[in-house]
C-alpha cells in the first residue's frame, strides 16, 4: 500500500490570477514581487507543520465592508503638491496615488473645512469676521478668491481645491470626508479660532427665533451645508462630515470643544435636519478623536434618536487605547467605523512605525470593524513642514522635497498602497487567523477580504524582529498550504482573483536629505510606549 505523504498531491488550482507581495519593515523590500508558492500539504512542507504559522483565510465569516484608504489634503499637502511640484511631478504622483487601474489605488482623502495647524496660509475660515459681527444669512461666505491654482488665490482656492479637482480626473469615484477643526470666530464665546472656545450654544443671531436660521447652532450647521454646496460648484461632493475634529482638543491652533453630549444633539437637531433638505446622501460621522475620550458605553450620553442621526464614528489612533472603541461599537453595532487620522514621526524607529501603520492600522482594527482608513497629510516635505503652529518632524504619507519636487514614499503609503492595489472596491473583510491580541504584540496577525467576484485578499503582518514562516490556505482548500516568510515588522500580501491583477510596481524614490529637527513629539507615541 502506497504511502500518501510520499509524493505531493495533486490540488487543483482555484483562481486563475494570483499575486504576492513582500514589504519589509526597514523597506528593503518595498512591495517586491515574490512568486507564487506552490500548494503543498502541511506534512510536506519544509520543517513540516510545526515549522511554520498556519494563516486560514475564511470567505463564509463575513464582516464589515471595506470602503477605502487614503489621506488628508491639508493646505500644508496641497501646497507642497501645487506649488513645490511642477504640472508633470504633480500629475505622476497623484496618478500613482489614486489611479484604481495601474496606481495605488487611493480612493479617499480628508479635507480640513477651514484650516488647520497644517497650513501653508495664514489661518481663515470661509466667513471671517471681527467678533461682535454676525452675518447670519451667510451672505459673505466664500471658498476663497481668484481662480483655482492662480498664484493670487486665497483660502481652499489656492491650493487644495485644484489639487482635489485632478485627483478626481483621475480616480471620479474618490470620497471626500470634511472635518471642521474650527467655526468661525464670531460664532465662539472667546472670539478666536484657536484655543478651544465653544460654538455659542443657546445664543441667538439674526432676527427672529427660528432654530435653523436665528441660533448660532442652526447658522454653524447651515455653514457646514454651504460648505458642501459650494465644493459641489467646483466638481467636488463631499462624501461624508464629521462635526469637530478633536474636540476634546484645546490646541493651539483652530480648535473647538465639545462634549459627547452637544456633538450628538447638535448632529441629531441641527446638522442632520440641515443636510438632510439637500444632501441627505451626505454621512455624518460622530467624534472624530482619540480612543481615550471614550472612556465609557456611549449609549450612555446618546439616546438611540440621536445615534440615529449618525453614520458611524471616526477616531484617531494617537493614544494606546483602541480597545475602548468598543464602548462605541457595542453601544452601536450599525455604526461603520472609520480611523480618520494617525501619523508617524519622522524619526520614529522601524518597529515603532510598523506596529502604528502594519499592526494597528492595517490589521488590529480592521479585525474589529474598521471599514476606513484616512491617514493624516498626504505630503509634508523634507522637515515635515509646512506648519503654521510651528512643529517639525511629523511625516506625510510622501515626502516632498520644498525645493525640487522630489519624492519620498514612507511606511505609511506602503500600508495604503497594500490595501488599495490589492483589495477591490466593495469587498467586505472576512475571518482570518491571528496570534496577536492587539496586533503589535505575540505573534503573526492578518486581515483578509473578500471581494463582490469571490477573489480573496490577504495582508500578514509579522510584529516581531525576526522573519517568521507563515502557511496559508483559504477555507474549503483541504490540505492546501502556501509557505511564506514574513519579514520582520514587515508584511506579505496575497491576492487571489478571477480577474486580470493590478500588477504595478512601485516606482523608486529620489535622493535627498530629511531635515526634521527640531522635532516636536508630544502626542505622538508608537503602541504600547
């Protein structure tokens, strides 16, 4: 009788089209292509089972869909991209960010509404006045002046609106998330953007007692809406809104406090009702901050009418706190779940950085019911400037060198490209394997997509400073076993397709010199530290 571990068995192929990927944590393999590893039965692999880490891939365990990636078009970004750039740098990059086609397949970008402390401009809203002025009829809002990208345009004309205009002529279906970091300082008791302050809840402008036209609650959210309708006269729909970003945040540049409380009663009796006449399309996205501020069930300071006003949460991912994502997601299990800002520092080490992008961004909260990723500045240059608040050394997704236009890809556009080449629009996240419980600790963790044709998606991240052996399968392949090493804080990426492969490789960077000192690190701490 013949032995059946003696030769290798003979397992059909399942997909027609395969691709797998290897990116280090240091970057010397940069999306580098490795072949295909042969289906092999587990007792036959090199070491046999107890040599490498067994990664199951389960279609049948479906979750949330996955929406998309990308990053933040600040007026810092735009500025370096418009301006640092000529027509022909500008257009290449951004084909290679957002083209679903042949580039990275970007499809998101935040946008300030108004600025932030990245800006390359003096600080503005769309409807600045001295304090004590009111113009609640909104008559002296703009955008800016001049025509988009002319050298004397103002405000989101110069820069930002432009540079979001060619990003849509080559990727239309890009979605635009818009966050406030400040109202205008007419509408704040301290009659300034920075600082904090608060909206002037409860007070009154105009003529008369109408909610919607005479409250500063109702001229803020018909503010937020002109917004929207005014971007829509340049080629540019808002997809979603936040109401605040941080607004447990009174920094020293725009800025405005909220509580959780006046975030859901202003969204659920101003802004939502205000969209909802003439974008009710348009998402509304609760917080917009930190893990740290929920410190406790959220249903404990919004009724489920005010929930429903909602779409889903945004957080950021600055503090080790993530688990406390689920007093919102168990709060409100309809909720999506968007990460709508991190960054790394310039001088953060190889693990540090790889357990921000890799470990927590790209596989931790995926696991746990992220649809979303935006991260924060798409470009900062050489010193990680421009910044009107004066900090250096935060990293950009690229760097952009101020002077020649010259590009640098960090960590961060490899953990966005890994998603947005490999895993198609409308694909949900499905079940896989991990032995990490926070995914910077233990050991290998993943996360893994399904797409609308069946094709599967997979992104391994290894945690530890060593290359560990994964062996891969998908669910109903038996048996069937791909080995593959996985480099220290690095990931491998496979996709499994019925269709033709975006096959584009990344392109190499330019030579220059970073600058980021002096640094400025508070409030940027790598997981666990």
């Amino acid at each position: 009788m013949s032995n059946p571990a003696a030769a290798p068995a003979t397992i059909p192929i399942a997909y027609p089209y395969e691709a797998w990927t290897v990116t280090s944590g240091d970057l010397a393999q940069r999306r580098a292509p490795i072949a295909t590893p042969p289906e092999t039965p587990a007792a036959q692999l090199p070491g046999g089972p107890a040599a490498s880490v067994p990664i199951v891939i389960d279609p049948a365990d479906r979750r949330q869909p996955w929406v998309g990636q990308g990053a933040a078009i600040t007026d810092s970004a735009a500025s370096l991209i418009w301006g640092a750039m000529d027509a022909d740098q500008r257009h290449r990059l951004l084909a290679e960010l957002f083209d679903p086609v042949s580039g990275a397949g970007f499809n998101m970008v935040r946008v300030p509404i108004g600025s932030t402390d990245f800006n390359e401009q003096d600080y503005y809203t769309y409807d600045d006045l001295p304090f004590g002025e009111h113009d609640c009829r909104l008559d002296r809002f703009r955008l800016g002046t001049g025509e988009p990208g002319a050298p004397d345009a103002t405000g989101d004309l110069k820069y930002i609106v432009p540079v979001l205009q060619e990003i849509r002529s080559i990727n239309p279906g890009v979605k635009v998330v818009a966050s406030p970091w400040s109202a205008p300082a007419w509408m704040k008791n301290t009659g300034h953007l920075t600082l904090g302050g608060r909206l002037r809840f409860g007070e009154w402008t105009g003529n008369g007692f109408d909610p919607m036209k005479d409250s500063f609650e109702g001229v803020y959210a018909r503010y937020l809406v002109r917004y929207i309708d005014e971007m829509a006269k340049y080629g540019i729909p808002v997809w979603a809104l936040t109401i605040q970003n941080e607004p447990a945040n009174a920094s020293p540049w725009p800025a405005m406090i909220w509580s959780h409380k006046e975030m859901a009663a202003f969204g659920a009796n101003y802004l939502r009702p205000a969209l909802d006449a003439t974008h009710p399309e348009v998402k509304l996205f609760f917080l917009d901050d930190n893990t740290h501020t929920l410190t406790h069930p959220l249903d404990e300071d919004i009724t489920a009418h005010e929930a429903a006003s909602f779409d889903g949460i945004a957080v950021h991912t600055y503090e080790s706190t993530y688990g406390n994502l689920f007093n919102a997601t168990r709060s409100f299990p309809n909720w999506s779940v968007m990460m709508s800002e991190r960054r790394c520092m310039m001088r953060d080490s190889v693990e540090d950085a790889s357990h921000i992008m890799f470990g927590v961004s790209s596989t931790w909260l995926i696991r746990n019911g992220m649809g979303m990723i935006t991260l924060w500045n798409l470009a900062l240059d050489e010193r990680g400037l421009p910044n009107k608040a004066g900090s250096t050394g935060r990293r950009g997704v690229v760097t952009i060198q101020h002077e020649t236009g010259e590009v640098q890809r960090n960590l961060e556009y490899f953990m966005l490209r890994n998603l947005g080449q490999d895993v198609p629009a409308g694909s949900v996240v499905i079940g896989s394997s991990s032995y990490s419980p926070n995914g910077y600790e233990g050991g290998l963790t993943s996360a893994a997509f399904l797409a609308p044709d069946g094709s599967v998606s997979a992104i391994i991240y290894n945690p530890t400073g060593s290359a560990v052996t994964a062996r891969v399968t998908v669910s109903g392949r038996g048996d069937a076993w791909q080995a593959v090493d996985v480099p220290a804080w690095g990931t491998v990426t496979v996709r499994k397709s019925f269709a033709p492969l975006n096959l584009s490789d990344v392109p190499a960077d330019d030579d220059f010199p970073l600058d980021p000192s002096p640094a400025h690190f508070s409030g940027d701490r790598a997981p666990g530290r």
